[in-house]
C-alpha cells in the first residue's frame, strides 16, 4: 500500500484538493443564503445545478480530452472552475449563482475523467483494488476537511471563496507538472438505458432513490442545522461527522454485502434510514446531542444504498457490460440529485426545516415498498454472482470512468469497451420451447449471499 500511494501520491493529492474546494463551497454557499434568509428553494436549485453540471460534463468530458488532450483539459477546466468560483463573490443576482454553479459541476466533472483515466492507465491489473481504495480514501477525506475549514474559519466573507478557488488552483499543479505520457484517447461507453432498465430495474430505483436523499443532504444540511441554531463551526463539525461517517461505513458494508443477499440489505438499510431519520422528521427543533447522533446514523446507511446497488446490479449484468452499467448508474444518480434538492427545498419552504428529514424517511419508505427480494429469479445471475463488493463512490466525487478503476472489470473489457460501441443483445428465438419466464427485477431467483467470492 505504501508504494501505491507513493507513486499515485500527485493524483491523489489533486483529488484531495478538489473535494476540499468542492465539499466546502457546496456548504459555505447553503450558509451564506441562510445567513441572508433566502428561501430553501434556491438553496436546493443551487446543489440541483451542480449536479446537472457534473451530469452534462459526462457528456462534454470526452469531447473536450479526445480535441485538447488530458492535461491541456484538465488545466483549462480547472483554471475555469476557479473563475466560477470567485465569480460568486463578484456578483450577488441568484441566477448567475445558478449558471455558475453549473460550471462548477461541468468542469469538474471533466477533472474526475482525465484523474481516474490517469489512475487506470498507470495501475497494474492486480493494484487497481488498492488504487481505487486509496482514490476513495482521498475523496471522502477531501469532502470531511472541506467542512472542517468552517470550523477554523467560520466567517462568511469572501475569504472562503477566495480559499476554494486556491484549492482548484492547487490541484492544477501536480497535474500541469507531471513528466508521465498522458493516457490514450478516450471514447464514451454507451448507455443502453432500455437493456439496463429492462435486466437491473431494482438496482436503477435504489440509485435513483439514493441520488434523491444524498443529493438533498449535500445541498440542504448545512442549511436545515443553521436553521436548528447550530453556529458556523457546529454546522462544520454536523457535515464533516455525517461524511466520515460515508467513508466509516464502506468497509463493514463490503463484509455483509459479501455474505448476505444484497436485495435484502437494500430493504433493511432503507427501512433502518426511515426509522432512523423519523425523529429529525417529527420534531421542529432537537437538542445538539440528538441532532449529531441522529445526523450520524442517518449518515451511516444513507451511504449505503448506492454502493448496495452497484454490487447488485454487478451480480445481474456480464462483465462486458460493465463499464456502460457504471455510466448508467451514475447518471441516474446525478437525475435523481438533481431532482431531490429542489423538491426537498420547496418542502423546507413550506413546512419547516424538518421536511428535509420527512424527504429522507419518505423515500426511503419508497425504497422498502420498491424493493422486493422475492422477485429476484436469478435469470440472469452472473456465474461467479456474488461478486466480490467494491464499495463505489458517487458522481459527487467521480465520474463515469470509475468503471476502469472498478476490479471487477477485466482491463481488457474497459479497454475495448472505450473503443468500440457494445452489440446489443440479439433477440430471443420463439418457438415452443421458448416458454421461459419473464425477466424479473434485476434478474435473479430469491438467493440468500452466504459467501463472498474468493
């Protein structure tokens, strides 16, 4: 492990600088417009166009590489990203803040690509498990110190800003200065919704569902614990704990996901989050000691879900495919975060800041109505299902490239996958003896996971 992290340590020093920027900004801007007493819907509609930006630079990303090259896009997103950054200081009209906001997620988006290609490129196959756990363990880290500068610095004024767009102009320089041949061009995998909708319908509705509250929490904590009373520092210290608490989780969650029927630990997460966001749901002001621990806890499975789904989706989809599901995935996240904080927002501003833990308790109920183990049939089951958990972050911190990270994806699958464009499936014989059963949610028999691949 020591001599991964020495010879990816600019990479991941880049993605650690990023989050930082990226994780502070999302809660300084939240703080900033509850200090100002706007409402809770711009607030939400500010993470909403980030999201869309991050969602839009998947798309743009390949583009811009595939003309400019790795690093000339990387300096130049970053460079622009930095601009949008300050431009919030310049300007105080809402819906500049909303363009920007855009920007921000657009060019960073294009970050997260060229990194984690970077990352691909100089891992070995038998490393890329350590690479992808110590690019995780940067990323979350990022998002945690990003909160805790609000801790140190708990002013609002433009002093921050100015700290943010010194974070991105920071990740510029191990990038800008490194002697490596940059990787090969890159080409967009497919998306092949209607496949992914068909074969993983469960898994599609938990990372949707996930999208949904994380997205709403990133834009909406920090401004439902100012509007608990909770000082700048506290509302730093509430955020950072509920992110450690992200990255706490990964490594229990694999233990179980390997051993347990994945379906299943979907339900009972999700029940577990809407019991356990019910008190900050109900009651219109909590004591500080509650408020962390139910923060916390809350925290702890809402983090789940989307690394649940991706494992379980794995199970149901063959190894060629694997890096179009990956896209997939994070795409319906980014609509579903998208989405979550604007609805979250308006609830906020009708009924009081305990809707956005309504939001939370209410989804997740729909994901315990959603989720049906039983419906499982296997049909479709990979042959060395379950597959080994990786626990994957979100479009928050990576991008559609994470699949090359991913172990589970033969390098030479991502490699040919990136070039040629995926054959679809050819249609079913019909005939007499062609009375299979239908396919049915993320295709696999009711199975109980008792033991993890070896």
């Amino acid at each position: 492990m020591r001599q991964i992290w020495k010879s990816f340590r600019a990479l991941y020093f880049a993605s650690l600088m990023m989050l930082i920027g990226s994780g502070l900004l999302s809660t300084y801007l939240a703080l900033r417009l509850a200090a100002d007493h706007v409402d809770s819907l711009w607030v939400g509609a500010l993470m909403a166009a980030n999201y869309f930006g991050l969602v839009l630079g998947g798309k743009i990303g390949h583009r811009l590489i595939a003309r400019v090259g790795h690093i000339r896009a990387y300096s130049a997103c970053a460079g622009i990203v930095g601009a949008a950054v300050l431009g919030h200081g310049l300007v105080d009209w809402l819906p500049a803040w909303l363009f920007l906001r855009v920007i921000v997620g657009l060019g960073m988006m294009c970050q997260y690509m060229v990194i984690e290609s970077w990352l691909n490129e100089q891992a070995d196959a038998n490393q890329r498990g350590m690479v992808f756990s110590g690019y995780m363990i940067a990323s979350y880290l990022g998002l945690v110190l990003g909160q805790l500068i609000l801790v140190m610095h708990p002013g609002l004024g433009l002093e921050l800003l100015m700290l943010v767009a010194l974070c991105f102009a920071l990740c510029l320089v191990p990038v800008a200065l490194t002697r490596r041949i940059h990787p090969a061009p890159l080409h967009p995998a497919p998306m092949e919704p209607r496949f992914f909708i068909k074969r993983v319908p469960q898994s599609l509705s938990t990372v949707l569902g996930a999208g949904l509250i994380i997205g709403s929490f990133y834009g909406l904590a920090p401004l439902y614990a100012s509007q608990q009373g909770l000082t700048t520092e506290q509302v730093g210290l509430f955020m950072g704990s509920c992110i450690f608490a992200g990255l706490l989780v990964q490594w229990p969650l694999g233990w179980l996901s390997d051993r347990y029927d994945r379906a299943l630990l979907i339900r009972c997460f999700a029940m577990f989050l809407a019991v356990a966001a019910l008190p900050l749901a109900i009651l219109p002001k909590v004591p500080l000691e509650v408020l962390f621990a139910v923060g916390f806890l809350c925290s702890l499975v809402q983090f789940c879900l989307y690394p649940l789904a991706v494992a379980f989706s794995n199970d149901h989809v063959e190894g060629d495919r694997r890096v179009s599901l990956t896209a997939m995935l994070l795409v319906t996240y980014g609509v579903g975060a998208s989405i979550g904080p604007l609805a979250a927002g308006v609830l906020m501003k009708l009924f009081g800041s305990q809707s956005l833990y309504a939001f939370f308790t209410f989804f997740a109920l729909v994901l315990v109505w959603r989720i049906r183990p039983k419906a499982v049939t296997n049909l479709h089951q990979v042959d060395d299902a379950p597959l080994h958990h990786v626990a994957m972050p979100d479009s928050m911190s990576s991008s559609p490239l994470v699949a090359a990270l991913d172990p589970r994806v033969d390098e030479q699958v991502v490699q040919d996958q990136m070039c040629n464009p995926v054959n679809p499936e050819p249609p079913a014989e019909s005939g007499p003896e062609s009375d299979q059963p239908p396919e049915d949610p993320d295709s696999g028999r009711e199975q109980s996971f008792t033991e993890a691949r070896p």
